[in-house]
C-alpha cells in the first residue's frame, strides 16, 4: 500500500479502520472523501454498524475485505492489534456516547486514534482519556475539522505573528436552522440521537456545533478558556436538550468575547464565523465564503485576502490546492486535516520525529478535552443562572 509523493519517492499508506459510518450516515461519508483525497490513506477495516447485517453490507459497498469487517468494535481492537498488517489508526464516527469507550479498546490495543467531535460527553472520560493517551504513548487527533481551511490557517499566522496587536475580544458563531421543527420527535436519525441526553451528553447544540466554533476562535487566536457566563435554552416545546446557547467567554489574555450557537434560526443552512479584534486590526472569517479573510487594520480600508492571492502566508500556502479563483472548500479542508494527521500519525510509529509545527496545526485529544470542558462549564453555568464558571482544561 504504497503511493508516489510529488518528489518522485514513495510512502506508505496509513492504515485505518472505521467504527460507526455505515449505510445512511451522514458524516462517515464525509471521513471517507476527505482520507481518500490525498491517497495517503488506505481504509481497511471496520466495525460500520453494530448490527452484523449491516455493518457487512456497509464494508461490502466500500471495498472493505468480509473477513475485517466486525460487527463488534472491541472484536475489532483486539484482531486489528494481533495481525501483521492490522490497522495503525481508527476512526470513530458513532453517536458522542460511545466515543470513549471505543476510544479507550484501541488506545489499549496500541492503536492511534482519530475521534470525531466531540471527544467525549463527560468531563471524567475526557480526562481519563488524556491520560490513557499519554501512558500509552499514542497519536489522538480530534476532528474539529474545519481548522483545516486555508484562510483559517491564515488568520491564526497573521494573529500570532502580531499582525492584530493585543487581542481585545474573540467570538465564534454557528447558526443554522435545521431543528427549528420537532423533526427529533418524528424520528429523523440524525435529530433524535442528538437531542437524546443518553447519546449526546449534558448539551446538544454545544455538543454538536457549539464546540466548533470554540475551537476555532481558540484555534485562531490562540487563546484559551478562562470562564464563561452561558444561557442554554430550548426554543423547540419537548424537546430534551437545548437547541440555543449564547456564552460569555473570557479568554486567557484579558480578552473577552463570545460564543453563539443555534440550531432554530430560520434562514441559516449552516453559518459559522469568527471574528477577533485586536488593538491595531481585527479580521473576520466565514464558512460561507471560507477563501476569503477580512483584514482590517485600525485607520486604514478594509482589505479582502484571498486564498492564494497576493498575501497569502506560507501556511495558506502549503495546504492550498488550486490556485486563487479556482475554488476550494470544505472536503479540502477536511482533506487538509486528514493529510496532516495521517503525517504525524505516521512519523509517531516510525519512531520519526514529529514537526511540531506541522502537529499544532491539528486538533489534539487536548483540544478535544478544553471542548467538552467549556461544554461541561456552559451547562454548570447556565443551572446556575449564568454565574461565572471556570473552564479552563486542567487548571
């Protein structure tokens, strides 16, 4: 399982198995374009669905050989470990609950992981998965995919090279109005398992988006949670895990902002956005039009950066794929983090050193952690009436 680079040599294919994603999963699909984009890896195994029917049609329709196809992901850990080609790393597209369970059976077979959002739906199993991951010395990425984009790769360099001074406020927004109807309560799959406080955790919208657009205010910045002020409503009658939250957030730094998540605003298909503000410039990015970055320096006209056009950094650069104008989107930058995560995923069990500047580019099981931390500290606040909650990780 071999693959030619642009220098003419030759590397091999990570290879990796698949729990969850099988027949009529929406984001399993999405993992499948985007590890296939850059032909770095090579899908061998999985345990598509729980119910043995269907996880072998599943690997059937996907190339997967019959006899690496489980129904069973603990059956799965332990025979990927013991063979020779077995997998290197496991993806884990399931329902938030079973993320750290399934987590756990391969970290203790030896197998480095690559975790949906978000890592977790308590606290205690974040923890303890962090923990896990560093005793047994593997590879965890998180994927809070949408750090993968250029113009995102962008910002977070022009952020840390001082090009905003002193940042002042950081907000992300992710809006869309998708739940606006009680489609959870009439059965639609993906509805009903992420408003169900068993499958989900203490928050759905949070959970599902919310920590999204934290990570990438974070991500861009550079800043950490410090505390946060949170409203969590439910806009939709019956429905069991809110829908809205509206968090106050200071930042590490003195910064201060917010974070807007909803699921019931008419007129958002899918609307994520962060701007930051410093005290020479502020810049502004959207997903809806994610080759672009608003730079506006104090004084001055707002200048539009392009992907690829005059300005662009060596980041944006390296993870660019077409040339300016020819568009570029969200499985680039999915394929952007796959391609960076099946690197240091590679070099890590070769015994190779790992570009540290090539693996703070991909979210972690810490990143992950500090998300289910502000999750955890948003609930806490919001039953407590929006009290200040602490919620930095590990402090």
């Amino acid at each position: 399982m071999v693959y030619a680079t642009s220098d003419g040599s030759t590397r091999q294919r990570l290879r990796v198995g698949m729990v969850g994603g099988g027949r009529n999963a929406f984001i399993g699909a999405v993992h499948r374009l985007a590890m296939r984009l850059d032909d770095q890896i090579a899908l061998v195994a999985g345990a598509l669905s729980s119910d043995p029917e269907n996880a072998a049609a599943s690997a059937a329709e996907i190339g997967i050989a019959p006899e690496r196809s489980y129904a069973d992901y603990r059956v799965m850990a332990k025979a990927e470990a013991a063979r020779p080609d077995g997998i290197e790393a496991v993806v884990i597209v399931t329902p938030n609950h079973l993320h750290a369970p399934i987590a756990t059976a391969f970290l203790e077979a030896g197998i480095d992981v690559i975790c949906d959002k978000p890592l977790s739906t308590t606290l205690a199993d974040a923890e303890a998965l962090v923990a896990l991951a560093k005793e047994k010395k593997r590879r965890f990425v998180v994927t809070l995919n949408n750090t993968g984009y250029a113009m995102v790769r962008q910002a977070r360099e022009m952020v840390a090279a001082g090009e905003l001074g002193r940042i002042v406020s950081v907000h992300g927004s992710y809006i869309q109005d998708w739940l606006t109807k009680p489609i959870d309560a009439e059965g639609q799959k993906q509805a009903e398992w992420r408003t169900d406080p068993a499958r989900a955790g203490q928050s759905a919208v949070l959970a599902d988006i919310g920590v999204h657009a934290f990570n990438l205010a974070s991500f861009i910045s550079g800043c950490e949670a410090e505390a946060v002020s949170a409203d969590l409503f439910t806009a939709v009658p019956g429905r069991r895990l809110d829908d809205n939250a509206h968090v106050m957030m200071r930042w590490t730094g003195g910064a201060r902002g917010t974070i807007l998540a909803s699921q019931t605003s008419p007129g958002h298909y899918n609307d994520l956005s962060v701007r930051i503000y410093g005290d020479k410039a502020g810049l502004e990015w959207s997903g809806a039009r994610p080759e672009e970055l608003r730079f506006s320096r104090y004084g001055e006209e707002t200048r539009t950066l392009v992907r690829g056009g005059h300005g662009s950094t060596e980041e944006s650069r390296r993870v660019s794929r077409m040339p300016a104008a020819h568009p570029e989107g969200y499985i680039e930058a999915f394929a952007n983090f796959y391609r960076d995560a099946a690197d240091i995923i590679r070099a890590h069990r070769s015994g190779a050193a790992v570009d540290p500047a090539r693996a703070a580019q991909v979210p972690d099981i810490v990143d992950g952690a500090r998300g289910v931390k502000f999750v955890a500290a948003a609930v806490d606040s919001n039953a407590a009436g929006g009290a200040w909650t602490a919620a930095r990780f590990g402090r």
